[in-house]
C-alpha cells in the first residue's frame, strides 16, 4: 500500500504519513477531509482547528454520517 500524506499536517508545513484508521477523519478507507484540501490551505486557522478536533477525538470512532455532506 503506498503510503499518503497526512492533509492537516501538510496543511501546517509538516510531512507526515496518514494515520489512517488511527485517525477520527477516517472512514470507508478514505480521508473525509478530501473535499476540504484547498480550504485546509486557503482558511486561515482552518488546519489548527482540524489538528486540535483530531487530538481531541483521538482514535474515537465518529460517526461520519452525523458529518456535513461535503465531509462524508
């Protein structure tokens, strides 16, 4: 399996390996926040917020059809 780049973390200048199931944003074997790629980079203040919603749900399993339409 080829190994993908963490969004948020490219986001905020860091290469880092996707945690993957590891991650709240994770689901069907893909990253939710695909949709958000040009806002991750655009929005101000928008990849700290994800990185902070990501370490405080932590390996939590969320239930991504309570997600918005474009974050499922």
């Amino acid at each position: 399996m080829e190994p993908r780049l963490c969004r948020i973390d490219s986001a905020l200048g860091r290469v880092t390996e996707c945690p993957r199931e590891a991650c709240a944003f994770w689901s069907d074997n893909a990253c939710v926040l695909t949709g958000l790629r040009a806002d991750l980079t655009t929005t101000p203040g928008l990849p700290e917020l994800m990185f902070g919603l990501r370490e405080r749900l932590g390996g939590i399993g969320v239930d991504h059809t309570l997600l918005p339409p474009g974050l499922r």
